[in-house]
C-alpha cells in the first residue's frame, strides 16, 4: 500500500500543474472570488475526474477505442468550450461599458452551486481527460495487479494530492485579492475567457487532426 501511495503522490502533482481551461479558471476563482469559491469549484473538476477514472475502469477497451476514433467528440467537446468562451467574453464586454457603476461585490458574487458545476462541466467536456485517466489505468494496471484495492488506493493518493496541491495554488493565488477593483477583475476575466476560446480550438482540432493523437494509439496497440 506503501508503495501505492508513493506511486501516486508524483502524478498527483503532475496532474495538478498540467496547464489547461482548469488550471486558468481555478487561479482566477480564487483571485476574484476568494478560497471557498475556488475550492468548490475544484471540488467539481475532482468530481469529474473520478467519473472519468470510472468510465475508463468499468468501460470495455472497445467503448473507448470508439471514443479514441470518433472526432465528432472532440469537436463537440471544442464547441462547447469554445461557446462558452465566447458568450463570457461578450458578457463582459457588455459590462465593461458601466464600468463606472459597478462595485467589486457585483463583480465577485458567489453562487456556490454553479461554482461546482462549472467546474464539473470545464473538466467533463474535455475528452482527452478521459482518453488521459485511460492511459495512465493502461499503465499502472498491470503493475497494480490490476488489484481492486490497490487501484482505488493510488487513484485516490493521485486525487488527494491533486486537491492538496490545488489548495497551495489557491492560497498562493488569494494573496491577489487586495489588487481586485472592478477593472482589474474585467480583464482577468476576459483574459480567461479569451484561453476558454483557444483551448476550445485545440480541442476541435484534435478531432480534425486525430493524428495528433498518435500518444493515445500507442498505448492502446499495446493492450491489443
């Protein structure tokens, strides 16, 4: 078990400091809404990714080889993202006119609930989290013994060392609060959704280009 959790405690941080729409929004959460809102949207991505590591556990190889070949995921997963970018974006843009008449609490409301979705909805449309939990259970499985236990044990060390870590960013990222006037959220915010848009192209291009998947076929070819 030992040995299960030292396995798991490096890719915990990996994982934790791997850059994409996540990474951008939680930093943001916690610069503008503070500790409790950031945290509970970590709480969904988390929530996320053990479904994730659900799916690609119970799932047949098949299911997700089909996922692996079918664009129209990647590109629906881009959309979405990229949809959602652009509506926040616009949204902003809309208030940026009234700059003037707005306090920073209108800025930073928290709505908890919608916090913890967005942050379950930003890490569930990204297909390649899933196509990712799969190669990392394709690799470590067999040298698990692919033992029940075991697996839960390091999958559970990977997440709560992600969480712990995240907790360290969220803090480090809190210390920016005192710098939050009106403007200075507008364009965090707008930068964030501006990385929404692109990392929703990336994704819509990885359907458009499976080549670049080449990492993914791999591993699969290897379980074959």
């Amino acid at each position: 078990m030992i040995e299960d959790i030292i396995t798991g405690i490096p890719l915990g941080i990996f994982l934790s400091f791997l850059v994409g729409p996540v990474f951008f929004v939680l930093l943001e959460t916690s610069a503008v809404k503070g500790f409790r809102a950031a945290f509970v949207f970590d709480i969904g991505v988390v929530l996320a990714d053990i479904l994730f590591i659900a799916v690609a556990y119970f799932s047949s190889y098949r299911l997700i080889q089909s996922i692996k070949n079918d664009p129209a995921i990647f590109i629906f997963g881009g959309i979405m993202m990229l949809t959602y970018g652009i509506i926040s974006f616009l949204k902003l843009k809309k208030v940026s006119k009234n700059i003037d008449e707005i306090a920073v609490e209108e800025l930073i409301k928290k709505n908890y609930l919608s916090l913890f979705f967005k942050g379950f909805f930003l890490n569930f449309i990204n297909v390649g989290v899933l196509l990712f939990w799969f190669m990392i259970l394709i690799t470590i499985g067999p040298k698990l013994e692919l033992d029940t236990m075991r697996m839960i044990t390091f999958f559970s060390t990977v997440l709560l060392t992600y969480l712990i870590v995240d907790i360290g960013k969220i803090l480090l990222a809190k210390q920016l609060r005192n710098q939050m006037t009106p403007s200075n959220i507008l364009k965090i915010k707008k930068v964030i959704s501006i990385l929404l848009v692109i990392f929703g192209l990336v994704l819509m291009f990885q359907g458009w280009f499976p080549s670049d998947q080449k990492l993914v076929k791999k591993a699969l070819e290897k379980i074959e």
